[in-house]
C-alpha cells in the first residue's frame, strides 16, 4: 500500500489529481469548452500558484492558435456578401423637379 492511495491508518483511497496535458485536446474541444478553458487559463495565469501560471502560459498560446484557426475557418466559409448597388445621386436640376412635383400634388 503506498502513501498516496491510502490515509495512514483508516485504508481510505485518497485521490491525487492528476496533471492532464490539454495541448492535444484544444482541437477537439467544442467552440464553448474553447472559450471557457481560454477564460481560465488567463485567471490562473493572474491568479493561480507558481505551477498553474506556468501551464496557463504554455497553453494559452495553443487556445489563442486554435481561435485564430477557428475565425479564419469561419470567415472563409461564410457567404461573400454581394456589394451593394450604389442609390444615384440626385442633381440639383432633379431634386428641384422632384420637390415641385410634391408640391403640386
């Protein structure tokens, strides 16, 4: 029996976290998980100790990659808009017809 699976003396189980590289699992996460581990990794690099700043900032330049990928993707598959016609400009000599007309009717 080791030390970290067991409290001395009472033979209950202890859980040790375990350290989960993320790097690999960035593409796969949804837009949502995304945003909110992007949101956690820029808290614990504020907030966190020494050992969470240090991951945050090895990971967050692999979310920020990844949103980047993401906005590019999106952008290129969205629709191309059509450009928009342009309204003719009036003439002083038309606008002048135009109020004269509205103001016999």
């Amino acid at each position: 029996m080791s030390t970290e699976t067991e409290k001395a003396g009472n033979g209950q189980a202890v859980h040790v976290p375990a350290i989960v590289d993320l790097r690999d699992r960035v593409p796969t996460l949804d837009d949502k998980a995304l945003a909110t581990l992007r949101a956690n990794a820029l808290r614990l690099k504020e907030t966190g100790n020494a050992r969470q700043q240090a991951s945050a900032e090895d990971l967050l330049p692999v979310i920020e990659a990844e949103l980047a990928i993401r906005r590019e993707k999106k952008r290129a598959d969205a629709p191309a808009k059509a450009p928009r016609a342009a309204k003719p400009k009036k003439t002083k000599a038309k606008a002048k017809a135009a109020d004269a007309e509205s103001a016999e009717a």
